[in-house]
C-alpha cells in the first residue's frame, strides 16, 4: 500500500479567513490610479500654462500653444476623473 506524507491542514474558520491582509495586486492598482490622477492634474496645469503663455507661438512647427494648451487641458481632466474613478472602484471592490 502507498502512503502519503501529506499533513492533513486544518480548516480556517470565517473570522480567519476575514483577517487576511490585502492582496499586493490591489495595492499596486491602487498606486496606478494614484499615478494616473496626478499625472492628469499635471497635464490640466501644463495645459493651462500653454493656453495662457503660449497661445500665439508655434510649438514644434506642428501647432501653436493655444491647440496644445486646449489639449493639455482635456486630456489632463479626463485623466484626473479617470484615476479618481479607478480609486473609487479599487477601495470599494478591492
């Protein structure tokens, strides 16, 4: 007959298994969306400085600052909501 070595482990009881600390996924998803919120305020303000500073000079022979400052500005506001949205949904389902 075959014998197994295999320790029998015991069974966690509910209020074990609620006592697990958080995964590390979700941390780092969390830092995501941190990133993601702060990179889109810094886009708004940089878009705000082209706008304002900017507006008549060509940037990069490819548009003037005012385009790029409107830009700036969309792009950043979408991220910032983006990234508060993503924290919202990672505190709470995480």
């Amino acid at each position: 007959m075959a014998r197994t070595d295999k320790k029998e482990q015991p069974q966690k009881t509910d209020s074990q298994q609620q006592d697990t600390p958080p995964k590390l996924p979700n941390m780092g998803l969390g830092m995501v969306a941190i990133a993601v919120y702060i990179i889109g305020g810094v886009a708004t303000f940089a878009g705000i400085v082209l706008w304002v500073f900017y507006r008549d000079a060509t940037l990069w022979g490819i548009g003037t600052g005012e385009a790029f400052g409107y830009l700036g500005i969309c792009v950043g506001l979408i991220m910032t909501i983006f990234g508060v949205l993503l924290m919202r949904l990672f505190r709470n389902h995480g």
